[in-house]
C-alpha cells in the first residue's frame, strides 16, 4: 500500500455537505457511488485521499404529497445549513430532485449549491430526443427540469396522470430507508414506460435512480441517471476540474 508521503495530493480535494434524509437510500446510494467513482477515476485508496464530507440528513415530513408540511421541511433544511457552515464545507450537493424547488435558502447564499438542472442541461445523451420525464408530480408539474431540456432542443414527455399516480406509488415504495428496492418496482416501471413513443428516459427522481435504470436499455432507449450525474460532477468538482460557480444553483 502506498504511503501518505507517496501519494501527497499537490492540491486538497474540496469538501462538501450533502443535505441528505429524502430519502435515506438515495443519500446512502449517492456516498457508496460518490466513493465508488472517486476511486475509478483517481485510484484513490488512503483516507487522506478522500474528500472532507459532512451529511445532515432531514427527517422531512411527506412535502411532495402534503404541501402544507413544507414549512416544517424548511426549517429542518435551514438547521442542515448551519451545521454546514459550522464546518465550512466549500459547496453542498442535494441528491433530492423535488428539494432544488425550495432552495436556495437565501440567508445562505454563501453556501453554494450544486445544482442539479445545470449537470443535466449539459448531458448531450438527451439533446433532440422525445425524453419521458420519470420524477415526483411536483418536479413534473413545476418544469424543474424545463430550462434544461429546453437548451438541449429535448421533447419532454410527461406521462399521464394515471401513470404519474402509479410513478407516486413506485417512488414511496422505494423510499424504504436503505432496503433493497423490490423487483417487482422496476417491473412496474418498465410497464409505464412502455405505453409511450420517446427515444430516452430521464429518471429525474433520486429513488428512481436506485433501480429504475434496470431493463430500460433493453427497451432501445437512452437512460440517463440524475443521481449518476450528480455523482459524476461531484467528483469533477471535488478534484478542480470544473468551476463550481458554472454549476452554482441560483435563486
């Protein structure tokens, strides 16, 4: 194994926090996978070649099926802001796709945000594709990802409201703590996407990310992952290969 003094980084990766607890399996799936590629990509093995991580988890409320528990969610979001000041992590990543609508928070505005439509207005996989948006009603009715499908020329297709009852009931399922996602849950999945015409799937739903990519390849069509890309610039970042500010959620 190679020692401290071998591997001395010419440069400290940066820290983060992770604003994490919506759900519990996606914050756990997003750090074994943030590890994972960091790992891949770098040949990092020591401890000291690891990043400094600080996750606050929310014990949030239902605030996609009950709108009125966002005040709650809000206030628990704001006590994870001042655990990552006190440990002055340089940005902060939400695995969460629904959360971005409610950041930033502006009394923390010194605190940036990675946002997640920046990562995904960049992924060239979807540009002049009929995409089906696979995410929470709320993310869906409120056009999180419409700017970033709009600069890719991407056709959003939303499903109906039958299927987006059904995608709700998946995505609860799933959010099961760190319990594997039943197979019966992608099976489910795969029978909403076969009803509609498109040439990609974007799983715009962390829990979604945790299984769903699973046999829509063999539907011949694009999967594109928002937690994998959250993963992938994470690790771009952490290391200074890209400028955060590019990436910096805005109000």
């Amino acid at each position: 194994m190679r020692s401290q003094s071998e591997t001395g980084s010419t440069y400290r990766l940066k820290s983060f926090g992770v604003l994490g607890g919506m759900g519990p399996g996606a914050t756990a799936a997003f750090l074994t996978r943030f590890f994972l590629h960091l790992n891949r990509v770098s040949g990092a093995t020591l401890n000291s070649e690891f990043p400094a991580v600080t996750v606050q988890t929310v014990p949030s409320a239902d605030f996609i099926s009950d709108p009125a528990s966002t005040k709650f969610v809000s206030g628990e979001v704001k006590s994870a802001f001042d655990v990552f000041r006190f440990a002055n992590v340089q940005f902060v990543v939400v695995p969460c796709n629904t959360a971005h609508l409610y950041l930033p928070i502006p009394e923390y505005n010194h605190v940036p945000i990675l946002s997640l439509p920046k990562i995904i207005a960049e992924c060239e996989q979807l540009r002049k594709k009929r995409v089906l948006m696979l995410a929470t009603a709320e993310t869906v009715r409120d056009g999180l990802y419409r700017p970033a499908f709009k600069s890719l020329s991407a056709g959003e297709v939303r499903p109906s409201d039958t299927d987006q009852d059904e995608i709700h009931s998946i995505i609860w399922s799933a959010n099961s703590g760190v319990k594997p996602a039943d197979r019966s849950l992608s099976e489910r999945l795969l029978g909403v996407i076969s009803k509609y015409e498109v040439e990609a799937v974007f799983l715009g739903c962390t829990e979604l990310c945790l299984f769903g990519a699973e046999g829509i390849e063999d539907l011949g069509l694009d999967v594109l992952s928002s937690l994998d890309e959250l993963v992938r610039k994470t690790v771009q970042i952490c290391r200074h290969e890209e400028d955060l500010s590019r990436y910096q959620l805005l109000s």
